[in-house]
C-alpha cells in the first residue's frame, strides 16, 4: 500500500505508462548500490517504478543506464538475473501467505476434504499442484460448478508443484486445496495473482494520466 500522501499511480521506468501502485514493482539501490526489489514498497530511499511482468523488468536490466542510472541519479549495479530474482520473491510471499491461511484455518487439503468443502463452505479458491491429474482437477471443478453463484466460481491457483505445497504447509502429498473466505485466503489470493500477472506479462497497460505522474520517488 503507498505511505499517506504518496500518489497511487506511478509512471514506469522503461514503458513510460502510467499504473497503480499494486501493479508496479519499486526498486531501490541497497547500501552498496546494488538494484534490489521492494515488493513491500515501505525501504527508505529514493525509489524506481517498474512495470511488475517479467518481460518489463527484462528491459530494465538490459538498459540498466537509462532506466535505473538516470532514475537514481546515479551509477547503479545492476547484477544479472533481476527478473528471476523477482520472481523468486513473489513466489516466496505466496507461498509464506499460504502457510499463513493454513495457520488461520482457513485451508483444508486433500481431495475428499476439498470436495465436501465445495459441497458445504464458501470456497474463495481452489488451489492445485501444476503435476496433479486433469481427472481430479475436472471432479472439483464440477463440484464447484454445480455450488457456484457467480459464473467465475472460486479462483484457480496452479503456480506450485505438489513439493513446493508440501513444504509451504508443512505436509506431505498435496495435490488439492480448498481456500475457505477470510482475510488470510484473500491476502494469498493477492500474492497468486501478482505472481501469475508477473509471469504472463499481462499487466494492465494505459491506466491513468501520464502527466501527473513520476518514474521515481
């Protein structure tokens, strides 16, 4: 969230669009100089907006000069691999706000238990490892078919494998999850989506007037 009395909208570094702070990734220069992420948007110092897809933070790397240099008001090391780096983190903030809904009561695992949730509790979110069986994937989404009353139903997370689920909740062969409505299902649907946004490259472009807008904080 931005501070009070910072804009909500940001102009990117590379792009030169205009974004909501929530779709935008703030880098800063840590105390050797060296171009780190904060995704939190709360490190002190002069910041640089980038556009939060893979491919944006790809350009910035490449025209590092331009971009991070001219942005910083300053030489700025730009070590390789930004983009992955980024991802990692976001992946890593999914997987901790996971945990966190797990510890909330608000998950339940296991394809029986997420089938008689889908039959008897709001379900905000259907999360399944990308190596599980199309077979079970199809058998909970009819489920939540016949229970839904939007024609979206429950969100769909496939970002994980069934090891990254076991390690993030602590457990052993899961495969399917039930996201139950709360706070802590919400917050990790946020970071999903941030996730699933920053690989597809499909954040929103063209948002807002670029005349009121900075590149940098």
């Amino acid at each position: 969230m931005p501070r009070k009395s910072e804009p909500t909208e940001r102009q990117c570094a590379v792009t030169r669009e205009v974004q909501p702070v929530d779709r935008m990734i703030r880098f800063v220069l840590d105390p050797e100089g060296k171009v780190v992420p904060d995704l939190k948007r709360v490190l002190p110092g002069r910041g640089v907006w980038v556009t939060a897809a893979d491919e944006t933070v790809r350009l910035a790397e490449k025209d590092r000069k331009r971009v991070f240099g001219r942005g910083f008001k300053c030489e700025a090391v730009v070590e390789p691999g930004l983009a992955e780096r980024v991802d990692v983190l976001l992946e890593k903030a999914a997987l901790s706000a996971l945990s966190i809904s797990r510890k909330a009561g608000e998950l339940v695992t296991g394809f029986s238990k997420v089938e008689a949730a889908l039959r008897r509790d709001t379900v905000v979110g259907l999360i399944h490892a990308s190596d599980a069986a199309e077979d079970g994937i199809r058998k909970l989404a009819a489920v939540a078919a016949s229970r839904s009353e939007t024609a979206n139903g429950p969100q769909i997370v496939r970002l994980f494998d069934s090891t990254q689920l076991n390690l993030a909740l602590g457990r052993s062969n899961v495969i399917h999850a039930a996201l139950l409505a709360g706070q802590a299902s919400e917050n990790f649907l946020s970071r999903g989506r941030e996730l699933e946004v920053f690989r597809s490259n499909s954040a929103t472009k063209d948002i807002g007037n670029a005349a009121g807008a900075v590149a940098q904080d």
